[in-house]
C-alpha cells in the first residue's frame, strides 16, 4: 500500500482526546512507508486548527495532507467555476478557504453565481431567506457535506445535511454537487494529493456511509474502525460492511500484512 486516507473525528480523536491506538496506528503507518491523507467532513475547523490538534496528540503533519470538506468545497468551487461570485453560508473555515483558493464573495443573492451551503451555527430564517434568493436567480446550489447529524461532547447536532435539505426543500432544487464524504470531488482532491492511484490506497475510517461507501466507490480497499460510530456490538458487523474491520487503528498492520 502507498497511500491511506485516515478520517478524524471517530478514527483518530474524539474532540480533543486521541482515540485509543490512532496515534501508535499512524505511526506504523508511517514507518511501513505508507502517506496519508487526513480527510474529515468537517467544515466548520480550518486545517490549521485539524493539524494543531493532532499536534497535541503527538501526530505531526503538513497542512497540504489534511483535506476538510469546507477546502475540497474551495478547491471544487474555484476549479469549476473560476470566474465565479459565491454567495457562502457557513462557519468562518468556509469563507477562509474559499478566499484563499482565489474565489470572490458577496452577501447579495442576486449577484451569486454559486450558492456554497455548510454547517452554519447562525443559520435562520434570514439565511435560508438569502439562499432561496440565490438560487432563484440563477446560483449553482453546492453543498459542502450532507451528514444529517454530528456527535458532540453535549449530545447530537444537525449537521450541513439539515441545513441542506431547508434550503432544497424551499428552493424545490436538489444540490448540484455536495464535496463530502462519500462524493466524487472528496475523492479526487485525495487521490491528487497522494498521487496514489485506487488501488495502492486504504480508507480507513469510522462511518460505513461515508469513509467505507467512498473506498467502495473509488476502488480502494476499505479498514472499518470500531472506535466511533459503529462498535463490535452492532448487527451491521455480520453484513460485511468493509474489507477489513479492525478494533482500532492500533490494528492496522494486520491489514498492511494481508493488503
Ligand atoms: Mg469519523
């Protein structure tokens, strides 16, 4: 194996704790030669903050190898429409990334070309009023991810799905592309960042409907890990539900072994 795309939140930390075995994990990654790629659906944590936290829990890594889905949303707006005036709704690594890919931003719905939806905390009737207006005249509706709920240390949360779904269900209009987990542009932006090609490259994660279903649309071989949302106990396990499912990432040269 050349390449592994590693998920975060459920994989690798849990809030600010390191899952147990993710650290020792990355590091046989590492010394087995494999690169990886940190890729979390998270839109609303710049990169910096993503690299400062694995810092903490002793895993260093570049910037350039951690993908969220607010910067493969930034990469996927400014490539396809270069030209473009964006109208973005969501936390601030949004806006950062898609100014620091080169994309112009404007507050007026009438003047967008493409209507950029994520998790956004703020989010009322007044942004869902604006997004409606965008897409009325004429804006591509492009989502950053569309996970329905988010776990935190208080307790579940909406995630940009919901608010995806207010925005398609008042504009009648589905999105054009949303970038997360499991879609093509998550996929592409990782794959180009490894320079790896499908069939050399792990997935490993903790979600069967975004880390597992990605592997499986990209040709890569999949590693479930039980420390997030699925744990030894869930009837899921007796489908299948990846190549390889393993403990934890501590485990992850028994895959290395049999890949
Ligand atoms: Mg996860």
């Amino acid at each position: 194996m050349d390449g592994a795309i590693v998920d975060l939140d459920g994989t690798v930390y849990r809030s600010h704790t390191a899952v147990p075995g993710a650290t020792e994990g990355i590091e046989l990654l590492r010394d087995a030669g494999v690169d990886i790629v940190f890729v979390t659906n998270s839109s609303t944590k710049t990169r910096e903050e993503c690299r400062d936290r694995l810092a903490s829990l002793g895993i260093e890594t570049a910037v350039s190898d951690i993908l969220t889905s607010a910067s493969v949303t930034a990469t996927y707006v400014t490539r396809e429409y270069p030209t473009a005036t964006v109208l973005a709704v969501g936390e601030p690594a949004v806006t950062d990334e898609l100014t620091r890919a080169g994309a112009t931003l404007t507050d007026d719905p009438a003047e967008a070309d493409v209507l950029v939806v994520g998790k956004d905390t703020a989010f009322d009737f007044d942004t869902l009023t604006r997004c409606l207006r965008a897409i009325e005249s004429g804006a591509a509706f492009i989502g950053t991810n569309d996970d329905r709920k988010v776990p935190t240390d208080s307790g579940l949360v909406p995630g940009a799905g919901a608010l995806l779904a207010a925005v398609s269900y008042a504009s009648d209009r589905d999105p054009d592309v949303v970038c997360g987990k499991p879609n093509d542009p998550i996929i592409e932006v990782s794959l180009d960042t490894l320079e790896t090609d499908p069939a050399d490259c792990l997935v490993i994660g903790d979600n069967p409907e975004t880390d597992i279903e990605m592997g499986r649309r990209a040709g890569l071989t999949t590693v479930l890990v039980l420390t997030g949302l699925v744990d030894g106990s869930d009837p899921l396990l007796a489908e299948g539900p990846a190549d390889h499912v393993i403990a934890s990432l501590a485990e992850v040269s028994t895959v290395l072994r049999e890949s």
